[in-house]
C-alpha cells in the first residue's frame, strides 16, 4: 500500500473511533437520564446510525472514481441494492451466531439483534464500502490462499 493510503485508512479508523465516543458522551448532554448501560438499546442504535453513517460518507469522499461504464444510475441503484441485502444477511447471520453461543433467542430478541446489527455495522458495512457486492472479490480477500 501506499503511503497516502495507510494515512487515509488511519485518519478512517481514527474517525470512527472518535464517533463511538462521541455516542457514549454527546447524547447525555441533550437527553436527560441517558447512559450507555442504562440505555443500552438506545445506545446500540445511536452508535450504530453514526458508524454507518461517517463509513458511507468516507467512502463517498475516499473512493476513486469510476469508470463512465459503471457510473449509470441503474448500476449505481442495483449495487446499492445488494450492498443492502448482503447487510442484512450478514445481520441475521450474526445474530445466529450470537444465538448459538449463548445469547436468549426469545427473551432479548431486539438486543441480540442489535447487537448483531453493530457487528455488522462494525465488519460488513466497511468490507462492502470497499469490496462492494463482488462475491469473487469477497472470496479472493477472505480465501485462505487469496
């Protein structure tokens, strides 16, 4: 990698980190009684908006342009489409894995989902800002040989 690249990925890394801790102090001085155990689902859900957020706008100002062929609004809608489905997945696959190590799969459906929801946010949503929807892609990165 380049040395701008390694900088840019950092100066990422560095902001979404400053947004996780902007969501556990920022919301207790406008919402009275707000803390991040007592309102953990609020929080969940907070931290969650705001990481997916600033990953999509630093995708929109980072990513080189692309090529005029695959710059059609079609292309552009039916790849966000399977950015949005390939989410999902990844959301409910977490909260299946959660599920199975233990987590109560009818007493607290909403926290393990949105837990699952933040590690998709955390882990997907990143590797489809930069991957896209491209299984082969996917599969070269994450391939043991790869």
């Amino acid at each position: 990698m380049k040395e701008a690249e390694i900088r840019r990925l950092l100066a990422a890394n560095l902001l979404c980190v400053f947004s996780i801790i902007l969501t556990a102090i920022l919301p207790a001085f406008f919402w009275k009684g707000f803390t991040v155990l007592g309102t953990h689902l609020t929080w969940l859900c907070i931290c969650s908006v705001s990481v997916s957020t600033l990953n999509v706008i630093l995708h929109l100002v980072l990513r080189p342009n692309l090529t005029p062929k695959r710059s059609s609004f079609a292309h552009k809608i039916s790849r966000f489409l399977k950015c949005c489905i390939y989410f999902f997945m990844s959301c409910i696959l977490f909260h299946a894995i959660i599920v199975l190590y233990g987590a109560p799969l009818i007493e607290s459906v909403t926290e393990t989902f949105l837990f699952a929801v933040l590690l998709s946010t955390f882990t997907t949503l990143q590797c489809l800002c930069i991957l896209g929807p491209n299984i082969q892609a996917w599969i070269r990165v994450f391939s043991k040989n790869g």
